[in-house]
C-alpha cells in the first residue's frame, strides 16, 4: 500500500464500520471515528520516517482489516 496520508484519510473517513474492527490478534477499535481522528492527528504531528510512526502503522492495520473483505 503506498498511499499517502491524505489518501488514506480521504478513504477511511465518512464511512459506518462496524462496533468492532479486529486489527490484530491483540488490537480491537471499538470507535472507528474516534480512533481515525486521533490517529491521524498523531501522524500529521509526526517528524521523521513515516514508517517509523506508531500511528500510520496502525492505521494501514485498519484499512486493510476493513477492505480485505470487501
């Protein structure tokens, strides 16, 4: 996935998710639009590797555990 964050922003916000989105075996979002608010701010307040970003990983964890199926 080499989308950028305002691509991944324009994907995930707006939509209904379910009351729980797995996003790994340890890691369960019970608010999708609380977590996507804070997670992207968390990664627009990031200096450096995006990739090193706690919160740009995860959010790639939810984009893909809500279009894997879809």
């Amino acid at each position: 996935m080499d989308l950028t964050p305002e691509e991944l922003q324009e994907l995930l916000t707006g939509k209904d998710y379910p009351n729980e989105v797995r996003l790994n075996p340890a890691a369960v979002v019970t608010n999708a639009p609380q977590f996507l608010t804070i997670q992207f701010l968390m990664v627009a307040k990031h200096k450096g590797d995006l990739q090193r970003c706690a919160a740009w990983q995860r959010l790639r964890e939810f984009y893909a555990a809500t279009t894997e199926n879809n």
